[in-house]
C-alpha cells in the first residue's frame, strides 16, 4: 500500500476531455457490464439525455416520518409520471408503490442508523440481493461514510453489495454521506467519490461543490447529485443546473420535490434540466408558468 508520506495533490483533470473508455454503450464506465447490468443502468439513465432523475422518498429509514412524507401512498403515484426512478426502501416500495409503474427502482439496502443519534455512520447491509432482485431493483443504495468512525463497515456493507451484484447483475449505487471528520468540500467529496468509483460502484451519488467538474472528470462512474435540505425553487433548479451543467448525469431529489408546495410541478421543471437543456432560469420560469395556470 503507498504510504502517505509525499502525496502531491492532483491537478491535471482534463476537463475538456470527454471519459475516453466508452465505445459501446452510453452509460460510463459500463461498456465492458455484462447485458444484465446495462439493461438496469438504461432503466435509470435515459438513453436519449444520458441523464436521469431521481425522486427519493428513503428518508423514513433513518428519519422516520418526515414532513412532505407522511403519506407515501397519496404522494408517490402523483409523482411517478414526472420522475425516471424511485429510490426508496423495500418497506415504502412494497406497501405504497403500484408495481406496474415502469419507472427504474433505486432500492435503499443499508440501515441502522437514526436521527436521534450523534454518529450516524454505522449502518448495515440490511437487504439482501436476493430481494433486491425480487424487488426488480434497478440499483442498490448503500450509504458510505468517508472521514467517520463507521468508514471501515460502511465500506465494508460497499463491498459485499458490489460483489453480490456482480454475482447477480445488479448495480450498486454508493451514496456519499459527509461524516462528521469531513467537509463539505471539493478535497472531502474528491476522496470520498474517487473511493467508492476505486471500490467498484456503478453510480455515485454526492453532493453538489466547487470544482465539481474536476470530481465527475475523476468518476469512472455517473454522478448523481442529491439535493439537500430544502430550498427556494429559484436555488434548486439553480443546483439541478449547475449540476447537469458541470457533468453530473442526473439528481437525485426528495426535500426539493416533496416539500415544495406544487411538487408535480418542481419535478417537471427538474426534467426540464435534467433532459432539455434548460437553464435553471428558463425552468423556473416553466414552473411559474404551470403554477399559475394551476392556480386558475
Ligand atoms: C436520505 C437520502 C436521500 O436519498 C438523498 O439525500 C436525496 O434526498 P434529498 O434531496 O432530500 O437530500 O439519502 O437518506
């Protein structure tokens, strides 16, 4: 193993240049997966946009019932028609989403943790592939904490996530979370996505920083990013842009989409981002222009 003694700071990204290693499919990183795990990755990834939108709702597995959530089984069918993939836990999905939906499923596989904690980094790998593959899961989520005490086991449930999905053709989508010894800063999110795309990962899903074009240019993988705690719509079609616009290849939203007050309408103006190439300006616009017409 390198020591750590003279590490010099990497620099040279070539942003310009796009990932070379991609004859074959459009997805990054997966020209050489095998059919099983593309036709999962093309049932996130729209094959036309590249990109992706995500709606999570896997909030109650840590946070129990969280406003805009109470009642996932009013929310989540008017969503559907507006979003690309569910990412959600078995309990949600299985008891309060029509299995004849056709969208992508991202299925939350790690727990063990609670907001009543300090320290939520030590979770486990609580669902096991042979449901995630009852469950048609698209991509497992498995929370990782770099820079925190439960760095060893978050990485460790990683990787035994990853080496069932080899096994059984499911991708492993490892989520960042910010441990409490890291920033929310290019150098913490640089590490930590350039670990999880090292260990194996098929998608990554992290937050939004400075220089995030030097974060995507060092993935092998797609990024996608969360959207965080609330905002006005202004700023969060702002963070959808600037997202899509420096490389990510989708979002992943929750607080943003089911704590707005016209949420059908916020996630249609996501899509606008992500997939037409608006700019956040042009989709707050649209929004403006459904929420009036809705106000009618
Ligand atoms: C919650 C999660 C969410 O999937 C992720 O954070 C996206 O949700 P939000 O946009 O509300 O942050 O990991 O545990």
């Amino acid at each position: 193993m390198a020591d750590l003694e003279g590490v010099k700071i990497a620099k040279n990204y070539h942003t310009d240049e796009p990932f070379a290693n991609n004859k074959g499919f459009y997805i990054k990183g997966a020209n050489h997966l095998d059919w099983g795990m593309k036709k999962h990755l093309s049932n996130i990834f729209n094959p036309v946009s590249g990109n992706t939108v995500m709606f999570a709702f896997d909030h109650g597995y840590f946070m129990g019932s969280t406003a805009g959530l109470e009642r996932l089984d009013l929310l989540i069918p008017t969503l559907i028609p507006y979003i690309d993939v569910l990412m959600g836990t078995r309990g949600a999905l299985r008891a309060c989403v029509p299995p004849e939906n056709k969208k992508g499923i991202a299925l939350r596989v790690t727990s063990g943790s609670s907001m009543v904690q300090d320290d939520l980094s030590h979770e486990v790998l609580a669902v096991d592939i042979k449901d995630a593959i009852r469950m048609n899961a698209d991509c497992m989520a498995v929370q990782t904490f770099i820079g925190a005490d439960g760095q060893l086991s978050s990485l460790d449930n990683l990787s035994r996530c990853i080496n069932a999905g080899i096994e059984y053709s499911v991708p492993t989508m490892g989520v960042v979370a910010v441990g409490k010894q890291m920033e929310r800063t290019d150098r913490f999110f640089k590490l930590a996505t350039r670990i999880l795309g090292e260990l194996g990962v098929n998608i990554i899903k992290t937050y939004y920083c400075e220089n995030f074009e030097e974060i995507v240019a060092a993935s092998p993988v797609p990024i996608v990013v969360a959207g965080g705690k609330k905002l006005p719509e202004p700023e969060a079609l702002k963070l959808a842009y600037d997202s899509i616009s420096h490389g990510a290849n989708g979002v992943d939203m929750g607080r943003n989409i089911f704590q707005s007050n016209h949420a059908t309408i916020m996630a249609q103006a996501i899509g606008k981002i992500v997939h037409e190439k608006y700019t956040d300006k042009e989709a707050y616009e649209f929004y403006q222009d459904m929420v009036n017409e809705e106000e009618k």
